[in-house]
C-alpha cells in the first residue's frame, strides 16, 4: 500500500509539473519580443532572443543574415529605407518547436524596387513568417512574401 501512495504521489507531481509548463506560450512571447524590437529599432533586444549563429532570412530580398553582426547590418539597412515601418503580427500557429506568423507590414520606403527606384513611397503588404525555436531561442527567423504586390499604386 506504502509503494501505491508513493507511485500515485509521484504520478500526480509529474502531472501537476506538466501541466505548469506551458511550452508554446514562451515560445509567442519571444516572437512577439523579437517583432517588438525590430519595431523599436532595437538591436541589442534582438541579440538576447536569438540563439548562437541564428538566422534571420528574407526570402524576397535574398537575405540571409547572421546573428549578430549580418542581422545588424540587415536592421540598419532596412532601417534606413523604411525608417518608419510598422511591422504586427495578425496570427500565430504554434509546434513543439516552431511557429507560423502571419503579420501585416507598412511603411513609407526609399530605394530599388520591383518598378525601380522610388521615394517616400508608402507600401504595405502581408506576410508570414516560418520560426524555428532552439532552447527559447530563435534559431531561424524566415519571411515570406509578395514583394511587388507591396508595390502596386493603390
């Protein structure tokens, strides 16, 4: 009877353990950390959500950017073509270690563009965003979108 009551109590400690973890909700909290500070124009707050050599991808604009130092160069860059960009996450599907982000863009840009090059010229567009998550970590970072749908005169 005395091993009976010490296995149920185990059991029921590991379930309650369990049930406290909510693994996927870390997971939205750093990506909405991580959209936060891309909004904020903050480098340094990318750095901490980022795992060792994570990747952020841009699919359109062929980009592969390394943390930290291509990520950086990516933001500056992207900062200064579109400094006033607003970028908000619309929905999430969640795995053990991934998301999927839907998200909304906009900006008024400056630079090349699928109709060459333009200024002060307001874009939005719609996108999503494939995570991979590496130990609450983002260990791949890649976007994917239309680029000259954003381009359109509306």
């Amino acid at each position: 009877m005395k091993r009976f009551v010490v296995g149920m109590l185990a059991f029921f400690t590991a379930c309650t353990a369990k049930e406290q973890k909510p693994p996927d909700a870390t997971h939205r909290a750093v990506l909405d950390a991580y959209i936060t500070a891309w909004n904020k124009h903050d480098s340094l707050a990318v750095d901490t959500l980022l795992a060792k050599g994570g990747v952020h991808e841009d699919v359109p604009f062929s980009i592969r950017a390394t943390a930290p130092d291509g990520i950086h160069a990516f933001m500056r860059d992207l900062i200064q073509a579109s400094p006033d960009y607003v970028w908000k996450v619309t929905d999430v599907v969640e795995g053990d270690n991934s998301l999927a982000a839907e998200w909304t863009w906009t900006s008024t840009y400056t630079g090349d563009s699928p109709n060459g090059p333009v200024t002060g010229f307001k874009i939005s567009g719609r996108g999503a965003s494939v995570v991979e998550m590496e130990n609450g970590k983002i260990k791949r970072f890649s976007n994917y979108y239309d680029e000259a749908s954003w381009f359109k005169k509306k």
